[in-house]
C-alpha cells in the first residue's frame, strides 16, 4: 500500500511539474514578442526563482549548511548540466527552428534516459517499455505537427541536441536519493548557480541581454509584463523545478521522464487559451497517443525496480 501510495504521489507531481513547466512556452513568448531576448529572459526567470526559494530553502535547510559543502560538486553539475545548459540551449534552438522542431529535438532526452539507464545501470528495457517508447515519440511527433512546415537549420538541429543532453541530466541527476539535498533546496541551489553562470555569460556579451518594460498580450488584452515574468519565475519554474525533483525520486529517471513528455500537451494547450493557437484534429489524436505511450511505459517497469533508483553521480559527489 505505501509503494502504491507512493508511486501515486509521484505520479500527481510529476504531472504538476509538467504542467507548470508547460506554461513557459505562453509566458516567454508574451516577453519575446515585446523586445526581450531569450538570454535574458532566461536569466531573469532563474533569477526571480531562486530568490522565491531562498527562505523555504534556508527552512528546509535548518541550519545544516554542511549539507551544501557536502554536495557542492552535485549542485554545480546539476545548475550547469540540468538547469543551465538545457535553458539556453532551447531558447537558442526556437531562434533557429520552429517550435515543434525544437521542443521535439528537446524530447529525444527520454530515449537517452533509457539508454542511461540500460547502460549504466544494467535496467534493460522490456518489450512493453520499447513499444512504449516508439507509441509516445510517434505521438510526440503528431502533437507538434511537424509534418505540417519544420524549418530545419543545421546548427538550431544541434542546438535541440544539446538541449536534449540537458533535459536527460535533469531527469538522471533528480534521481539522487542516497545523501541527497530535500527536492526544494537541491531546486534552489541549481537555480541559483543557473542564474549565476549564465548571468556572467550575458555580462561578458555572450548572451544576448535585452529587456522592454512594456505591455505584453495575453489572450488578446493587454498586460503587464510582470505577469508573464512573475509566471514564468514562479510558476514555470520555482515551483515546476521543486516538484519535478521530487517527482524523479519517487519515480525513477526513466518513468518521470515519459511523464515529463506531458509538458508538449500542456503547451499546447495553453497556448490555445492564451495565444489562440488552436490544435488541430491531428495534434489532438497525438495527444491520445502520447497518453498511450507513457501508460505502456508504466505497464513496463519492472517491480523489482526501486522506484527511487539511485543514479550513481558522474562528478563522484552525492546529487542533491
């Protein structure tokens, strides 16, 4: 009953992450569109997130700051490989591709956590969890209609690889139990040292800083832009980072990243609320299939499996 509950927990927030992480996409085009660049919204979002989470994290804490030396080599790793790297990557990708392209690019991640996880870990995936696989990026591709107009760009295709390779160390290095950080300040603390490295980047010229204090749109009225900023810091991030960590450590890698698959639906739907960007009947259908894929997955996990597998650290030091 206690694994069950469990697993049910994890489940519950794993699709609060994903949906929370599905709202980026509304939120940061409301900032693009009025001048902002991608660098900086980036930076301003991790920013404004690790600043909501310093108190509850300091709480969490309790005075065993020891735990942060302990787990310094993680938290860089983490903030660098899981918060940082696959941020820029992706906003740099969109400024090449289209959207479906990239954030399809971006969820290849899932069959690299299968690879991770068969080859370094020895779980080999069952007959159930590969049909799985193939079911849930079948249905990913139909969701984002890619079919219908992909602008390919030889470097914005490397850019999405790359933001793969960070998307994958997010969903590997979440699922650190043993010696761990709590979920909220393991979140935290990559935020922060998320912000830190790529705001020196925008300071040295390497990320392109733009702001505009104006209006943005939402659903055809005019807003502040503190609002999408506030949402994208607190809600697509803040919060979509605390709850997904602790998603993966009740889940595992390989289950939490087929959820996370989730996000694309969410995207799409908001984006039809907020921006008017109606799905089609064909993303609809692939919407179901995604659906599909993620339950054979579940169907495929071994029980003999943890659901808190412990993923060795490939910096050598304890993850969060």
């Amino acid at each position: 009953m206690g694994n069950r509950r469990t697993g049910l927990l994890g489940l519950l927030l794993a699709v609060l992450s994903a949906a929370a992480f599905g709202t980026s996409g509304v939120f940061a085009a409301g900032l693009l569109d009025v001048g902002w660049s991608a660098g900086a919204a980036v930076v301003v979002r991790m920013g404004v997130a690790a600043l909501a989470l310093t108190v509850p994290a300091a709480l969490q804490l309790r005075g065993r700051w020891s735990l942060l030396r302990a787990n310094a080599g993680a938290v860089l790793a983490f903030g660098v490989l899981a918060v940082a790297l696959p941020q820029l990557a992706y906003f740099s990708a969109v400024a090449r591709l289209s959207v479906g392209v990239a954030l399809l690019l971006e969820y290849s991640a899932v069959l690299l956590v299968v690879l991770w996880t068969w080859a370094r870990l020895g779980h080999r995936p069952s007959a159930v969890t590969a049909a799985g696989v193939a079911v849930a990026i079948a249905g990913l591709v139909l969701v984002l209609d890619v079919a219908s107009g992909a602008e390919l760009d030889p470097v914005g295709v490397v850019w999405g690889l790359v933001a793969a390779l960070g998307l994958a160390a997010y969903f590997v290095l979440s699922a650190r139990t043993e010696g761990a950080l709590p979920p909220l300040v393991s979140a935290w603390a990559g935020l922060v040292v998320g912000a830190l490295l790529l705001g020196a980047a925008a300071l040295l010229g390497a990320v392109p800083w733009r702001t505009v204090a104006s209006d943005v749109e939402f659903a055809g009225r005019p807003t502040s832009w503190l609002v999408p900023v506030l949402g994208l810091s607190l809600l697509a991030a803040a919060f979509a980072y605390a709850s997904g960590i602790a998603a993966v450590r009740l889940l595992g890698s390989r289950l939490s990243s087929f959820v996370g698959l989730g996000e694309v639906l969410f995207a799409v739907v908001f984006a039809w609320l907020a921006l008017a960007q109606r799905p089609g009947t064909v993303q609809l259908v692939g919407g179901i299939v995604v659906l599909a894929g993620i339950v054979l997955v579940r169907l495929g996990e071994r029980p003999a499996e943890p659901a808190t597998a412990v993923v060795p650290d490939p910096v050598g030091a304890p993850v969060r």
